[in-house]
C-alpha cells in the first residue's frame, strides 16, 4: 500500500510541475465534445430541412398487397416515389459465363 501511495505522489508531482501536459489533460476532452457536437449538429440540421426519402418500388407480382403498399406510400410527402410494374433481368452472355467458370486446379 505504501508503494501505490508513493506511486501516486511522484506522479501527482509530476503532472503539477507539467502545465501544458496539465492543460492538455482538461482542455483537449473539452475541444473534442466541442467539435462532436458542432459536427452532429451541422448533420441533423440538413437532414431536418428537407427530408426528402428516394424510395423505388418494384412491384413484380402485381398482388393486393403491391397495391395497398403504393396508396399508402404516395400519401407520405416526405419522400419522393417511383414506382416500377416489373423489371426484367437480361441473361449473361455466354462470354461472361465462361470467365465465371472456376479454374481446374493444376499441380
């Protein structure tokens, strides 16, 4: 015990004779909330102007609940909406299909 307490002493000794290294240990936590917060911020405000949502709707099987999603979706004015009946995906080409292909293993 009587190590930790001396331990202790000589090191409180040392950051009092450091003023700098003193400012530095109340002063830089100080400066990084500062900066924190002035960045989250700056973030919420642009997201608070204008909260506009891209939202893209595929709607492949045409079903009742396709229909009951996009009424409810073009009520809400906060997001500007497409909405797409179906989309067809091309194949690959036969020329991509073989650079796919896995390599034999050679030894």
């Amino acid at each position: 015990m009587r190590t930790y307490l001396s331990v202790c002493r000589k090191e409180m000794l040392l950051l009092l004779r450091d003023k700098a290294g003193l400012a530095m240990l109340f002063i830089m936590p100080m400066v990084l909330i500062l900066i924190s917060s002035l960045m989250q911020e700056s973030g919420w405000g642009e997201l608070t102007k204008d909260p506009k949502v891209d939202l893209l709707f595929v709607d492949n099987d045409d079903d009742s609940l396709g229909y009951k999603i996009r009424n409810d979706c073009s009520i809400i004015s906060a997001a500007s909406l497409v909405f797409i009946a179906s989309i067809t995906i091309p194949p690959i080409a036969i020329t991509h299909q073989k650079h796919c292909q896995p390599r034999p293993i050679t030894r």
